[in-house]
C-alpha cells in the first residue's frame, strides 16, 4: 500500500469515523484522537489491506472499539475512585 493509496482510500473516512468516535464518547478531543490512532493503526497495517474485504467498514469497526474501549477505561477509573 502506498501513500496516494491511503490519501484516496482512508483519509476520505475521517468525518465519518469522527463522528462514531464522537457519538460513543461525547468528547470531540477525546474523538479526534481515537481517529488519528484508528490513521496509524491502519496504515501500520497496510499489509493486510489486501485480505480486508471492506476497509471502509474495518475502520468503523477500529473506530467503534477503540471507541467502546476509551468509555470503559474511563468509567473503570472513576468507579476506582468512588468511595463505598
């Protein structure tokens, strides 16, 4: 995979992967970097790219975990610091 193949294939899905990431954690900060990280996980990944039938929806899905992932970690550190 090269850069103009990432550039035409990936960066076109930002708006879209930002908002998922937005609607899963209500923090446009917070969303932007879970984007950019889904962006270096993927290209890191390029080589597989050949075996991914849908790469639009492999990135949602990186995006929805990475996502999913970031509110439980938060929610775990705050019940931590709940006194019982």
């Amino acid at each position: 995979m090269r850069t103009d193949e990432f550039i035409t294939r990936i960066l076109p899905l930002k708006d879209n992967l930002l908002r998922v990431a937005f609607r899963i954690t209500g923090n446009a900060d917070r969303s932007e970097q879970i984007v950019q990280d889904v962006m270096l996980k993927v290209w890191n990944e390029r080589a597989a790219w050949i075996v991914i039938e849908d790469l639009p929806s492999y990135c949602l899905m990186v995006t929805r975990n990475m996502a999913l992932e970031t509110v439980n970690l938060k929610k775990k550190r705050t019940e931590s610091f709940v006194v019982r």
